[in-house]
C-alpha cells in the first residue's frame, strides 16, 4: 500500500498472514448492513461496528472482513458510495485499534480503494473480477491480497449437471483457475492471491458438501483457500436448524475444513471457531508421531 493511507506495520502482517505454514486462521465477519443473512443491521452504526470487531479479535480472530453490502441471495445492490461511507469510518477504527490485516468485502474498486487508503490490506471479491476487474489493478498496484470467490450464476438448479460431487468441485476449481489467470494478468503477485469456492453463492446444499469432501480439486490450484461455511442454509438444509442455531453445525463444517489444512474459514463466531481449530491443528500435529 502507498501514500499517506499506510498503516503502521500491516505490510508486515499481510505477509505473516497468508504465510503456508499450516495453520488455520479465523476471518472474523464484520457486516456493516442492514440486511446480512445473519446479523444484519446488528453493526450498522460504526462505533457498534469497531466494538465489534474488537471483541472477535480479543477471541482470536486473525483477519477482519468489513463489508458495506449484503451478499445473501435476493440481496438489494448498495452504490459504491454508500458502501463507502459505511465502512470507511470503520475500517479507521479498527486500524487505529487492533493489530490483524484488514479486508474490505466489496466487488468494486472505488470501495476497495478508500478502504485501502482507511487501512485495509486484503480485497475479498466474490465475484472474482466478475464486476469491475480495476480490482485487479488496484491489487497489484498497491500490494494487497486478493481474494477470488467463485459464484454459479444463474443459480445451479437440482436437476442441473454436473452433479454435486467430484465433478462439480472440479469445474469450479477450473473456473477459479481462470479467474487467476485474469489477476495475474494484471499483475497480481501469485503469492498475494487467495481462492473462494463461493458456498451459497449460487449452490445447491450437496455441492456445499462436495466442495468439503473434495477439497482437494480445490488445492490443485496452488493456493491459499478460504471458505466462508458460517450459518449457511446448506447446514440448515442437514440439519433443520434456523440460522441463529447452526453454531454446532458450523463447528462440524470448520473442524472438517481445518483437519484438510484449509487456511482461512470465515466465520461470525469467533471464539467457537478458534477452539475447534485450536484442537484440530494439535491433532494434525500429533499426527505421525512415533
């Protein structure tokens, strides 16, 4: 990042945060909305947003994810500019206050570019440069991490082919391998590049599964994965679970993530998630002991 919108020591950080060495961090979700699937509306006013955010990572959250705009299906499009002057505030906040990377959830690069100049270090597109490929730019330009979600759009239909499993995780990985071969076309460091499978965006609740089961379609690519599993409705769909009740079923999902070595789960509960991970990665260390 250049110019006068540098924070102290997040260079520094951004490289110890998407080292290969391991272990599973934790995103903690920081929606600045009124209408997330989830929390909607509960951190919409950024002073609510910042003590938010300072409580996931007084929990253990390892990187921050401020987005300004639903992304749940049906979802009403924010304008840039209103996207920015909701996270903005936040982001400078958050800067001033805690000591984890940054990233701003949006899909276009007028957001992205305030909120680098507010301290943000990773761009999490989930539309992989569908929308506005200035991100891209952008990225490369000033050195952040990219994030590329893959989202089926129109929506995959149940009778729709491929069928959920291997197939079907493999055609998304080959779609994000485009969509990697597009940001490295404009200049963004292969070692700055994260993937996102996109569960929920455009999925059936099988393919979900899929995509944990064969996740290693998915680490054919070479890179950092992250997975955003939290509350989704595929764990509603196996469990019956309302949104609000699905904090057993999210552990199931990041426990199993975490045992296959994915890098980044993001989440809204913090705490929980660090625990499952916590005792995940000691028995991935204890693996192999003689």
């Amino acid at each position: 990042m250049s110019g006068g919108g540098q924070v102290p020591g997040t260079a520094a950080r951004r490289v110890a945060g998407t080292a290969r060495d391991g272990r599973t961090r934790v995103v903690g979700i920081v929606n600045v909305t009124p209408d997330s699937f989830s929390d909607g509306g509960h951190h919409l006013d950024a002073a609510a947003a910042i003590a938010h955010g300072e409580a996931l990572v007084a929990a253990g959250a390892d990187l921050l994810d401020i987005g300004g705009e639903s992304t749940r299906p049906g979802h009403t499009p924010v304008p840039p500019q209103v996207q920015i002057e909701r996270v903005v505030p936040v982001l400078e906040g958050l800067a001033a206050r805690v000591d984890v990377p940054l990233s701003i959830d949006t899909t276009w690069s007028p957001v992205a570019r305030a909120a680098l100049a507010a301290g943000a270090t990773w761009i999490n597109d989930t539309m992989a440069l569908g929308d506005d490929v200035g991100l891209a730019d952008l990225a490369a330009r000033e050195g952040a991490v990219l994030v590329l979600m893959h989202r089926f759009q129109p929506p995959r239909q149940p009778d729709q082919q491929p069928r959920p499993g291997r197939a079907l995780v493999r055609l998304v990985a080959e779609r994000l391998r485009e969509r990697v071969a597009l940001a490295l076309a404009h200049g963004v460091p292969r070692e700055n590049l994260v993937v996102d499978p996109g569960i929920g965006f455009g999925t059936l609740p099988d393919d979900a599964l899929a995509m944990h089961v064969y996740v290693d379609e998915l680490r054919a690519l070479g890179l950092p994965l992250l997975f955003g599993t939290s509350r989704k409705s595929f764990l509603g769909h196996v469990t019956g679970r309302e949104v609000g009740e699905r904090g057993a079923a999210t552990a199931a999902s990041v426990a199993w993530l975490a045992r296959a070595g994915v890098e980044y789960l993001r989440v809204h509960d913090v705490g929980a998630t660090r625990d499952v991970v916590a005792v995940v990665d000691a028995l991935r260390a204890m693996e192999g002991s003689p």
